[in-house]
C-alpha cells in the first residue's frame, strides 16, 4: 500500500521522507479496502475472476480512496461504508485506466502488461464495463441512491472530458478555457465526488461535504497541471513514465499553451505544426525553450494558485480532524512539484 | 417506433402482417419512451450531446423496452417509473452496441455509419462508457437501489458473457453447455431483467415479477438461438446484415454444434480447421450441409423448447393482462423462425 501524489509507486521517489507522518495513519485503512476489493473478485462470474483479478491492482496510487478516507476522517478503524466508498471510486478509476490503455494502446502499465495487451482490446472493451457495473453494483448497497447517483453522473462526466480531450487531439485551435474544462471534467470530477462522499459518509455534515468537495476539486485540477507538467520537466525514472508523450501525442497541455504565448508567431507556427502532427516533435528543444522563457514557474503558480483555492473552502474548518489530512495531501503535490526542479 | 424481433427494422420484413394485433397497443408507450429518451440528451455534457444524440438511435427494435412495457402491462399510458426503466435497459444495449460495434470493427448499423466508424474507436469506447453512466444514473432516480442494483449486476453478467465468447473465438474445445451459459449471460440476462422490473413496477407482486423473468430469461435464450441460426438461413435483405458472420470470425454456435455433430471425423476436421482460421470458410457448403442433415429442424426444436418453458412460467397467471403480451412476443419470434424457410 502506498499513498503518493507521484505518478508511479513502481518510481523510486515513494520513500517515507516524501511523506507526511499523517500518512502512515491511513495505512490500516487502504489495508482494509485492499482485502475489501480482493473479496469483490469472488462476485464477478467465475468465467471472468481471474481477469478481473488482475485489474483490480492494489499496488497503485490509490488516490481516490485516500481522498475518501480523509475526506470522512475519523480516529479509529474506517467504517464498512467509508471503505465501500472507497472501492467504488476506485473501481471506476481502474475501468478507465483499462479503457485509456486500450485507447492509448499501452503496453505496460505500473510494470504489468496492461488488460489490454494481456487479453486483448475486445476483451479489455468488456473488462473495464464489467468492472464499471461492478463499482456500482456496490454502489447500490447503500440503503440510499445517494452514492449511484452521484457515481454515476460523475463517470458520465468524466468519460465527456476525456472524449473532447480525444477529439481534440492534434488540433490547436484550443483556448485555455477549453483546457480547464477538460480537465475539471476527466480528472477533478472523480476527486470531488471522492471528498464529498466520504465527507458524507465519514458522518460530516452536508455543508463541510460541500467543502471538501470544492476543495477535491481543485486538488484534482492542480494535481491534472502537475500531470501535464511532469511529461516535460519529469525525471523519467522518478514518474515512472516516458516523457513527452503529449507533445508527441499532439496534446495541448497548460505547459504547451504557457509556451506558445511566448512564442514569436514563426515559432508559434512551427510549434503548431508539431501538435498537428505535420512536424516530427522536438522534445529537446520545447523542454530548452520552455526552461528559457520561465514556464515551469509560471505553471506552479497555477498549480498553487487552485492549491490555495482548495485550502480556501477548508478554511471555516480548522479544527475538523478531516482538514489536516486533506490538507496533507495539498502538501505532497507541493513537495512533488518541488522534486520536478 | 417499431417492435419487432427481427434483426432489423431498416429490413422490408417489418411490415404490419407480421405483427399481431397486440403489438399496436404499445405504439403510445414506445413513443412515450421515445420522447424520454430525446430529453435525456440534454443532461449530457455540451460537448458531448451530439454525439449522445447520435447512439440514443430510436429506429432500433425496443424489444428490451416492449419486455418491461409487456411485462408490466395495464391498460392506459405507462407510468413515469415504467418508461424510466424501459429507457434505463435500452441504454444498457445501446451502450453495449456502441462497444459491440468497436470489437466487431463494424461500419453500418441500421443503414448509418457506427460510433466507432464516426467518431473513431477511442471516442466511442468512452461514449459507450457514457451511455452506461446515464443508464445507472436513470436508475438512481428511483427512490430505492432496486433498478440500479439490478441493472448493474445484470450489465456485469453481459459482460462476462461477451468476454467468454470473444476469448473464445477461433477455439473449438467448447461444449454445448459453453454456449448455453454464454447466451445466458450475454443474451437473456437483460430480456430477464427487463421482465423482472417491468413487472414489479407495473404494480403486479414479488411472484409474477419472478414468474416474468423467467420468461424473459427463455425468450432470451430463444432470440439468441434464432439469431444464430438465421446467420446461416435468413435472407440477408430481411434480416439485415450479411450471412455467414459467426462462421467467418470462428464464433461456434448452435446450428455448427448440430452440424459438428452430425459430420464424419474428417469432415469435422476440416470444419474445426475453418472455424479455427487455419482453412477459409466455405459459407456454401456448410449452408448446404445443414440442409441435408436436418439442422434447422434440430434448431428449431431447440426454439421452440427455450419458448415451452417461457410460456410454462407464466401458465399460473393465465388472466393477468401482462401474459397475454408477453405471450404475443413468444408469438412473433415463432413467426420470424418460421420466415427463414
């Protein structure tokens, strides 16, 4: 079990100084939605355990469900609901890494070959459904529609932002608002709806989960920059990823558009060219010019710009023991935007 | 709107002769439904409410949404509730068609181009996924977890039935008992459901519900029976697609069980080496084979079997109106097996 901000536990940055001791009191938690999530193979058709077994990886990030556990913190072992919560954003989130791998047609994922390479992506179509309608299969336990509905809508809108963000692809007439709501659909949706079910769940009141979601919300936007960020200031061993790749894939992230503001219109048109796919990416010379003209700060500042947003919501709320976890988690992604430099 | 058991309303077979009299009955609902779906459009995200619009097609058969109209019949227009699950299970299929249509690279469905075909397969795998959000998220509006727990265990069930048959393509170390559990999921599993629900929330209690989806579950069986058989006996102008498909991509189903059967050793050889890939399909002859041997006979029986037990599920309930409605559904799959010869 670990719990990181980082893009991959299999990189060597997961080591204990990265973290908050508050950290290692979610431990028993994560242990119990692991077992819960094991138990849940036993439900999927026997035809389709073994592979549903292999999906529900419990060696990831586990983001979501932290965001579920200090969204509802309590001192003491997590309820039965909180750890259901828990495994049903997770589920949704494993489902649309097994459909995002199959789209992006990666090979390895977190040093696994991906569902979609192992089983193909006609099987892998199918597994990411199943293990969706299992997520909310459990979600249907709760003696309320409250978790369905609300899990439901939230994947809706996530599939949206990552169907624009598809379509958009090599494309460059994009504005940043265009790239903000992309991302506050595919990424800050699922945090949101993490904090404020596990708000609700942790037996907070409706108006702290009001606030913990605002506060998701905007961690998960930072946290999608950050992303965005790392594919050109990463260290390729540390993000556990290969660099580049949106440049490469003709994705116009935040530091793309910081860049290309600051370009001279022949640059700004030869970077286009590259996006568009009608020049061959040159990492090395976006990664120099962004480093030249001052991106990486001025990308940070935004990143603290929603960091301090979030934290903002929390503010009537300094003593719930919720806040000073969630706001631990502010601090991980400050301390791994610091490791970019 | 059209209902109908036939694989396909843009073919010439739909045309009032083969409709009992009964089915007219169901026009208001099916334009209810209709009407509901097109609203649904609009809580999609903007961006996407083209493209939703699109795969929310109501050209198709509706043979879901006449289950849960049939199964919960009374005479006047249908409840709120009742057209909401019958929208909640015809998204459930469309979502499936849109991934279905992915998997198969299919480029026509009802005359239009496919999801995939329009939109490229990475958009349409998250636009499926979408669907399937909006379905759950249908579900949740009702004011217990009954629909949405329902529906989501049932859309797993699919999907492990549609796992085992894609993994299985190209193999023939499969039994009869393979085959009839992989119908059972990928096929019956939503006609039981949808009889299921349709009955309980058309008011009629807990026994009929059950009685219903027994019967749903057998016509099920028998739909995906016929199917498969019209792959080798239907006319292509009426049934809509072209012939031979399941004999081409390796799929073993009843009608080449039955044949399989009935083939010298050598014979079997090389028909196991074509559905293996090893040999090309030899569409004509095996047509041809099945003609002399008896196998649409063989088939058949097998129909007609899957329909007895159907129709013996409900013998307890000969007054109840729903019966009579679902039996004329029995009814117009008899007139459609009977209209490949």
């Amino acid at each position: 079990m670990s719990v990181s901000l980082a893009d991959s536990t299999a990189a060597t940055s997961t080591s204990a100084r990265d973290f908050p001791a508050v950290f290692l009191r979610v431990a028993p938690h994560m242990a119990r939605l692991d077992a819960f999530l094991r138990e849940q193979v036993a439900l999927f058709e026997p035809e389709i355990r073994e592979m549903a077994d292999y999906c529900i990886d419990t060696t990831g990030k586990r983001i979501r469900p932290a965001l579920v556990f200090f969204a509802g913190w309590s001192d003491g072992p997590p309820s039965d609901d909180l750890v259901r919560v828990a495994a049903v954003v997770e589920l949704v989130h494993l489902a649309t890494l097994v459909h995002d791998d199959i789209m992006d047609e990666a090979e390895v994922r977190r040093g696994r070959l991906t569902a979609s390479r192992r089983y193909g992506p006609a099987a892998a179509v199918l597994l990411g459904d199943a293990l969706f309608a299992h997520a909310l299969y459990l979600a249907a336990r709760f003696p309320t529609t409250e978790v369905c509905a609300a899990v439901s809508e939230s994947t809706r809108r996530v599939c949206a932002g990552e169907i624009v963000q598809t379509l958009r692809r090599r494309t460059t007439a994009i504005t940043r608002a265009d790239y903000d709501r992309v991302i506050d659909l595919k990424t800050a949706e699922l945090f949101r709806v993490s904090c404020s079910l596990g708000a609700k769940f942790g037996g907070y009141g409706e108006n702290f989960a009001n606030a913990a979601a605002v506060f998701g919300r905007h961690l998960g936007i930072a946290y999608q920059i950050y992303d965005d960020l790392a594919d050109f200031f990463g260290r390729e061993q540390r993000i556990g990823k290969t660099l580049g790749t949106d440049l490469a894939s003709g994705k116009l992230t935040l530091p793309l558009f910081a860049l290309r503001a600051k370009l001279s219109p022949s640059e700004r048109a030869e970077l286009e060219s590259e996006l568009e796919g009608r020049l061959s990416a040159q990492f090395a010379l976006r990664r120099e010019q962004m480093e030249r003209l001052d991106i990486f700060p001025e990308v940070v500042a935004e990143i603290e710009c929603e960091l301090a947003k979030g934290e903002a919501a929390l503010s009537a709320y300094a003593g719930v023991a919720a806040v000073a976890h969630l706001a631990a988690l502010s601090a991980v992604l400050r301390a791994q935007v610091a490791a970019l430099r």
